[in-house]
C-alpha cells in the first residue's frame, strides 16, 4: 500500500463508506484554489471540512492502492500533456439542489477520467450513479431555493479563469472523512 487507510469506517455514512480508499481528482492551484475554498468555507463549511476545492475524475478505488498500482497509474499519465482548463461562470444541475463553478474542456477531462479508470485499481469498481460532468462544487446539500437565491448572489462574484492542469492528485479520507492528497500524478 502507498498510504495508510482508515480501518474502522462504521461510523461514516453509507456512501462515505465508498470512499474509504480515496479518488482521484484535480486540485486547482492557487488563486483559484483559495477563492474557491473561500467561497465554499462560506456557503457550504460543511462540504469545506471534507475537501479543499477540487474537480473530481474518477469512481471511488474499490481496493487499497499498491506500489504496483501506483506504477500502472504513472505509466497510464506519462503520455498526456499538460492542459488547460477553464472554470466558470456559475452554474447549478437542478432539479438536484448545489452551485458549482462550471468546468471545461468536458471532453478532455472525460478522456483524462476514462483513461484513468482504465488501471487495474478500478477493476470492479461501482458503477458511476450520475453521468460524469465535470465541475467545481461550491456548495452542496443545499435546498433548491438556496440553489436559485445563491444563483443570483454570486453570479458576478465567483471567480472564473483558466489554469493548466499539470497533475491529477490521489486523495484519501482520515477518521473524520477530511480528503488529504497522499501522492500526485504528474503529467508528461
């Protein structure tokens, strides 16, 4: 294994339980990683404590990741380049309640998180629940009226921008479900 795991998990919910041998998902670099994580420690302080900002890629590892699954990884990202990526404007996926910050290239992060998904590590993995759109969550859990009314609100404040994607991180869970990055892929 390439980092430890938790080993006593009873107490997280049903679906955090899927979680417990981490993603693989991209976290933005700074500024956006601190104005999003502004943003989010605001209206969603909750969502905050679990994961700073980030755009997330892969289904849940199914298993823990070895040294040998790790190589498999490096391997699979030592042929993409680095890439840019758009965020913003604001956007919302109602009828499910949340405002995020909307995400581009979809078809090259598609590429990235299918390609990914490709290693061993993800051999039986679950099923995606909802089709892959790539974005920046700033607040979930929330009520569809606080969806349209933080719509408005933060419609001319969020950040928007473009940054290169140079790496995809390996987060991972401790005993209060905080995600930490334990190790980073780095793009060719």
């Amino acid at each position: 294994m390439i980092t430890r795991y938790e080993s006593v998990v009873s107490h997280w919910q049903d679906w955090q339980q899927e979680y417990r041998f981490g993603v693989l998902l991209i976290f933005p670099p700074n500024p956006v990683f601190a104005q999003v994580n502004a943003l989010r420690a605001t209206y969603d302080p909750s969502s905050q404590a679990a994961c700073d900002a980030h755009i997330s890629l892969t289904r849940p590892l199914p298993r823990p990741m070895s040294e040998a699954h790790w190589s498999e990884l490096k391997a699979i990202v030592a042929g993409i380049a680095p890439f840019p990526i758009q965020y913003g404007p604001l956007r919302h996926y109602l009828p499910y309640p949340g405002i995020c910050l909307a995400i581009e290239p979809q078809d090259a992060l598609d590429r990235l998180r299918l390609t990914l998904e490709t290693a061993t590590v993800f051999a039986d993995a679950p099923t995606r629940k909802y089709p892959f759109s790539a974005h920046m969550t700033i607040a979930e859990f929330i009520s569809v009226e606080r969806t349209l009314a933080l719509m408005a609100e933060l419609a001319d404040v969020v950040p928007s921008g473009v940054f290169v994607c140079t790496r995809v991180s390996y987060a991972v869970p401790d005993a209060r479900f905080r995600f930490t990055a334990r190790k980073h892929l780095r793009f060719a």
